[in-house]
C-alpha cells in the first residue's frame, strides 16, 4: 500500500509552477551486496526514467566504500538518467570524520559537496551533513556560513524552498539526544531556526535505512526508503513529489524488479 502524505501549501505562491520530482536514498553500492545494489540502482533509473519527473535528488551514501571502482559505477549508472540527478555525500562517501583528502577525493569524483539549483520558482538546497556531524576545520562554519546566508537570500526573495542532505536532522522529536542517527542538537536548533524563517517546505535525508516521517510547523521531515538495505522490513525504491500551486505530495515507488524476483521464487517453492 502506498503511504501518501499531503501538505497544503500557501495559495499565494504565485511564483511556483507545478512539477515532480524524485527522492533517492542510500543507493551505497556494496551495501547490501554490491552486484544486488547495482541492478537495483539501474532498475529504478529506468522506472524514474518512465516517470519522468524534472529532476532526482539522491541523499547521500552514493557507495559503501568510497574507492575508484564504486563511483565509477555510480556515475555510469547515474549517467542513465534522462533528467538531472542531484546528490549530496552520506558518511560513507566522505568518512565519518572528514579531512581534506576525503573531501577533496568527492569534490574531484563527484562533484561539488553543497549547492543550491532552482526548479519552476522553488529552490533546492543540497548540504553536506557530515560538516554539521562532526566539526571539519575550515570546512564545518565555512558550510554553515553558506546554508545561512542561502536560505537567509531565499528567504528575502519570498521564496520556497526544500532542503536535501543525508544525516536526519532528528527521528522523532526536535529535542531528542544526539545519537549515531541524528544531528547534534545545537546544530540541529540553528538549522531548524533558519527553516522556520525561510519558508522551508520540506527537509529531505536519509541514512537511517528505515522510512521516517515527521512535520514540525508545516514542515515535512522525510527519510525515505532506500535501493541497496531498508532495516525495517520495506520494500526497496524510491520516493515521487508532485509540487503543485497549493500542495505537496510523496508517495512510495517500489522497485518492479524486487516484486518480480519475489513472486519467481514464490512460484518456484509451490512447484
């Protein structure tokens, strides 16, 4: 069954125009059995690609273990997409304590580590949550002094906006402890603090390998399934957003390709 969550929106948002797009998480190639994660990787290239939406963001651990050979099959993978695909670094892509040769190493195999595009009248901000994880000297406050002046700039211009990154900013409530899942909680409250200024529609990450929910003031947290391990029993896919004038909508995509492999071995155990 499809789990679908609505948002009504602002009416008066004139600038924005209709459009989808999709929400990847943790295709982390070798994950769950490195030749299992590249099939499941390219069979959802040729569903989204069916879908057609405006663009793909991909929310972080690209790969396991970050070495020459899995990103180069993530870029050929992802170069199968016929719209754009956005990703952001997961702790498996740039360590789980960053230097400057993991950070370097992405940025050069990659791509840029943050950024900000805009579709149709909205902006996506694309963070490196592992500069918000653990302190990186002079990587950690230069990233944060960029997100701030971002969404600040965006905010001015009456613009809305969502927010892709890796790390959930928490899993259930605002003022939970820091764990090995979440974000530290002073970070955690500047971050919120500039969504709730800048219109900020929804924060999405990933990470966790199990689907979270959440909304705090109108805002939609959203840890999405992955293609590689989901630790809470969930099918493997991906996420469809359908932005219209006044609402916003995800809905669960499953990979076709795990339902067919399931029902061939069902088949077989009653022969």
């Amino acid at each position: 069954m499809c789990l679908v969550i609505i948002l009504f929106l602002s009416l008066s948002c004139s600038k924005r125009e209709p459009f989808s797009f999709v929400q990847m998480c943790d295709t982390q190639l070798g994950m769950g059995g490195y030749e299992h994660d590249v099939r499941m990787f390219e069979q959802a290239v040729k569903q989204i690609n069916d879908l057609n939406p405006d663009f793909v963001v991909i929310c972080g651990d690209l790969v396991h273990n970050a070495v020459d050979s899995s990103f180069a099959d993530f870029n050929r993978i992802k170069k199968g997409f016929n719209m754009p695909c956005y990703p952001v670094p997961g702790n498996h892509d740039v360590g789980n304590k960053p230097d400057a040769k993991s950070l370097a190493y992405y940025r050069k195999t990659i791509g840029n580590d943050y950024y900000a595009f805009e579709n149709k009248g909205v902006s996506i901000v694309m963070t490196n949550t592992q500069l918000w994880k653990v302190d990186v000297k002079e990587e950690s406050e230069k990233h944060h002094q960029w997100f701030e002046t971002t969404l600040n700039d965006l905010g001015k211009q009456d613009l809305e906006s969502f927010v892709i990154g890796h790390y959930p900013i928490f899993l259930k409530t605002p003022d939970e402890e820091e764990q090995y899942f979440n974000l530290p909680l002073d970070k955690r409250e500047r971050i919120l603090e500039l969504f709730k200024k800048n219109k900020v529609k929804a924060y999405l990450s990933g990470h966790k390998h199990e689907t979270l929910i959440n909304a705090v003031d109108d805002i939609q947290f959203v840890s999405g399934e992955t293609t590689s391990k989901n630790f809470d029993g969930r099918p493997m896919g991906f996420r469809l957003w359908n932005v219209s004038l006044d609402s916003l909508k995800h809905e669960f995509v499953p990979l076709t390709y795990v339902f067919l492999v399931s029902k061939l071995k069902t088949d077989r155990l009653k022969q």
